[in-house]
C-alpha cells in the first residue's frame, strides 16, 4: 500500500538522520522497536483461536514485514536497535498483560516494564 511505503521510506529517512546527528554529536543511538499491541499479541491469539480471521493476519503480516524492513535499514545502516516483540510476547505468555485490556493500542504501566527491561538488557549487553 502506497501510504504505508512513504511512511517506512520516511520512517527510514529519520532514523539515517537521527544517526548521522547523534554521531555528529558523540552520542550513541539505540531504537527501540515496539509492535502494535495486535502484532504482540498474535502468536498468543494463534494458540487460543487457532488461525486467525483473514483481516488480523493480514494486518500481522504486514506490521512483521514493516518491522523487519526497518530492521533490515538499521542493520545495513549499523543503526543499533532492539526489538520488544520477543519480550512482550513472553510477558503475555506469562500471564502480565503489558497492555491496556481495552481497545486503547499503547502499552500500560507493566508493558512499559517490559520495554524498559529491554532497553536497559540491551545498553547492558552492548557495554554502554
């Protein structure tokens, strides 16, 4: 879809921008990549539901696809990221809902536990 294409490429743009001004200025860059709480969800869902409704599987593929495609840029681009997917997926597995248990998409107070974990695991692991 054109739409979601010019908002990778643009998405892309910035995250070589913001490298070349954090490098500028000495500072290290980590980005942190976070699903929506549909793609957190999904392998949870897939177990609970079976195959999943044509729509939410599209829209799962294509958040997989976006994700990994700018995965991909900051690989190419040495641009030091980490994905919360694994962490998030776990924290549901585990029974801690990391996000509201309405239709809001943006992780509450425990899902921002879990990222947080991921940010500092990741700065800890890369010796910052």
């Amino acid at each position: 879809e054109r739409r979601i294409a010019e908002g990778l490429r643009l998405a892309k743009l910035m995250l070589g921008i913001s490298k070349e001004k954090t490098e500028a200025r000495g500072v290290r860059l980590l980005i942190l990549m976070i699903p929506t709480k549909e793609e957190a969800y999904a392998q949870s869902m897939k177990k609970i539901q079976g195959t999943p409704n044509n729509t939410y599987a599209r829209l799962v593929k294509m958040e997989t696809e976006a994700r990994e495609s700018v995965a991909e840029f900051c690989r190419q681009n040495a641009i030091q990221y980490v994905d919360s997917v694994p962490a998030l997926e776990e924290s549901i597995r585990r029974g801690v809902n990391p996000y509201a248990e309405n239709a809001d998409g943006h992780p509450g107070v425990q899902g921002h536990h879990v990222l947080a974990s991921v940010v500092a695991n990741a700065i800890e692991k890369m010796r910052w």
